[in-house]
C-alpha cells in the first residue's frame, strides 16, 4: 500500500460527522449540566422527547404478551411489512376516525417515522429527482433524500404565519419535483396547516401533475398528529390528494420514542400503488430494518385507539407561550406539536443560544431547520422545569431587551 493520507470514513459521511446534529449536540449539553449543577437547576428544552410516560395500556399490553403470547411468534420474523392483524388494526382506526378506506395492505409497519420516509425515497427516487420541502423543516430530511441521490429543494418562510408559501412552492415544481414534504403538525413552529392551506397545495400539485406528466407524490410526515389544541382539526391529506403517501410514528402520541416503531400508509389511488407498496416493502427489509420491531408493532396493534394526554402538553403550551411574551419575546401561538419557535432579540440567533447557556436555558438555534433568526424551545418538559425556567427567561429578557 502507497504512504499517504487514506480516507477512513466515506466522502458521503464526512460533511455529516463534521456539522453533527445541533439538536443532540444541545441534547449532550443538557446531560453535561446536569451532572454539574443538578436536574432541577438546568431548563433543556432541546430535544422533543415526551416527558409524559406511555398510557398504562402500554405497559399493561406489554407484561400480557410476554405472558401469554407464543415467544416464537412474538419476537419471531413476519412479513416485511409487519404483522397483518396489527396492519388492519390500525387501518380499522384511521377508517374510524377519518373516514377513509384503508385495508392491511395498504401500511407497512416501519422503524419509527424516520425508516418509513427512508423505505419511502427508497421505493421513490432515481438520482437526481427532486425532493420540495416548506422551511423551517426537519433537517433531516436533507440527509434522508441525499441517501438516495435525490436534491432537495427548499421553499423559503412565510415567517408572518408559517404557513406554506404556495406562490414560491409552485414556482419550484418541475419536470424533477418527484416528491414534497408536509409536515404537520409542524416541527418547529407547532403550527397547523390548515384545510384551506391543503386545498390549495393539492390544487397546484394536480395541475402541476398534467403540466409535467408525471405523479408527484405528496409525502405527509404526521408523528404530532394527535397532539393539537384548542379545537384544531388537522387534516387527513389522503382524502385531499390521491398522490399522498402518510408517514407515522408512536413516539410522540404514545410516548415511545426509543421502541422506534411507526408506519407508511400507501392507499390504493396512489398512482402505481401495488408497486408502490412492494418496493417500498422490499426497501424495509434491504436498508436493514427487514421488519418493525415485532413485540412493539403486537403492542400498538391492542393500544390503536390508545389517547395521548394532550392535557399535559396544552398546560406547558399555555404557560411557557404565555411568560415568554409577557417578558417580550415574539413568537406565532402553536396550535399543535410541542414546540415554541420564538423570534430571536439578537440578529445572530446563536448568539442568543449562546446568552441563554449562561442561565441553564438550552434551545436550538433555527438555522439548524434552515431558519435564521429563531430559536425551537421543545416543551414536552416537567411542568415544573416550565415554570422554574420563567425566572431565568426573566434575566434573559433583561440582559438583551
């Protein structure tokens, strides 16, 4: 072998091991703090991980199982897509409260919802297709659509309402656009796209749809679905478009964000939906998933109807949206998921990450969702962390107002 530099990890990897995630990385510093000055003295509110434990149905299903259930067949292989039975469990559910049609074969248990958009741009994308996305968005989505070779294509902010910004998203559709991200309820902003909102997106997507001749898919990524306040409806984007594909995931609704356990719905008027679904079937098994996790999907399977404590996260909503404001911060009221996106006092929000550190308080700056000039607060913390922060936000204020 030559003397001389040799590149250990892949090109592909290195921007990544580079510019590691800002969310894990505030999520570490939280951890460091703590072990320093305690957990009651540091006020993270970095990472969406639900604070509310899982329904007793969880667990009560859980210990029945492994109680009652064949071991073989309870921690044993199945069908790529998942158990049948917990697949028509689910889809009875959506039909029940959405009023669609859906049947076993249309989901495909998935590893949180992160491998369902995975196995989804894998059955989807040839290189060089293009993914549209609405800022502020999930960062990871950049990464998800590079693994197949796709470009991702980003819709600037409508920062007055965080709602999509339709004009530009239909300026960018072309003859590449094969797909577009929704997320909704939205990280970060915790806004609802409205039904009008999905309306008018559906509209430009089926005109847009003849004018290049292709489908373009609809990708609705919904892990906060069941998370919404005030009376909100959050709409079924299936029966708005037939070219919509659902991404789903348990780790908000149920709590269950380390079990990774979630699903992609493909209806039947997909445009080349049996071929859809098998691709994206054999796309669960060759990325290495091969399947859901098999006593996880029997547990969701008995707990579909299982309702998530929307109480909880309401009261933190109301507290945290109400002190911040009152001290001076801006930010747009969320109407669901668990999250503030508050304007930043400074030009350079890092900065006022950074100033914030000095009191324990632990955001994420908004350029890590392609957003600059805000900071995501997740609020799915102890009430209690909620409300000993207020004081420190107080100093904050006074420090930068």
């Amino acid at each position: 072998m030559k003397k001389g530099v040799y590149n250990m990890i892949s090109e592909r990897m290195k921007p990544y091991v580079n510019n590691n995630s800002a969310i894990r990385a505030m999520f570490e510093e939280g951890n460091r703090l703590k072990a320093l000055y305690g957990e009651d003295k540091v006020f993270d509110f970095s990472i969406g991980n639900p604070n509310v434990p899982a329904p007793d149905c969880v667990q009560e299903t859980i210990i029945d199982l492994v109680k009652n259930m064949d071991p073989v067949v309870l921690h044993g292989y199945m069908n790529n897509a998942g158990f049948e039975d917990v697949r028509q469990s689910i889809a009875e559910s959506l039909n029940r409260r959405f009023g669609t049609n859906f049947a076993a074969k249309n989901l495909i248990m998935t590893v949180g919802a992160a491998s369902g958009l995975n196995i989804t741009f894998k059955a989807l994308l040839n290189p060089g297709d293009e993914v549209i996305v609405f800022a502020p968005y999930f960062l990871e989505y950049g990464a998800y659509v590079k693994n197949y070779d796709g470009v991702l294509v980003e819709v600037s902010p409508d920062t007055s309402t965080f709602q999509p910004n339709l004009e530009e998203f239909k300026s960018k559709i072309n003859e590449k656009t094969k797909a577009v991200i929704v997320n909704n309820p939205h990280n970060p902003t915790g806004v609802v796209y409205s039904e009008d909102t999905i309306k008018k997106l559906a509209a430009i997507l089926e005109e847009k749809e003849k004018e290049v001749g292709h489908p373009i898919y609809l990708i609705s990524d919904e892990p906060y679905r069941e998370l919404a306040y005030d009376g909100v409806e959050v709409p079924y984007l299936t029966k708005y478009y037939k070219d919509t594909i659902v991404g789903y995931s348990y780790s908000k609704s149920l709590s269950l964000p380390g079990e990774r356990i979630g699903y992609v719905v493909i209806p039947d008027e997909l445009d080349g939906s049996d071929e859809v679904i098998q691709a994206a079937t054999i796309a669960n098994r060759i990325l290495g998933s091969v399947n859901a996790p098999s006593l996880i999907q029997k547990v969701v399977g008995r707990c579909v109807d299982a309702a998530v404590n929307v109480e909880y996260y309401d009261r933190n909503r109301k507290t945290l949206y109400e002190g911040l404001t009152k001290l001076g911060f801006e930010c747009v009221k969320p109407q669901g998921a668990f999250y503030l996106f508050v304007k930043s006092p400074t030009k350079d929000e890092k900065e006022f990450v950074e100033a914030a550190k000095k009191y324990n308080i632990l955001m994420v700056a908004g350029s890590s969702f392609a957003c600059p000039g805000y900071v995501r607060l997740s609020y799915c913390v102890s009430y209690e962390s909620i409300q000993n922060s207020l004081p420190e936000f107080a100093k904050l204020a006074k420090e930068l107002f």
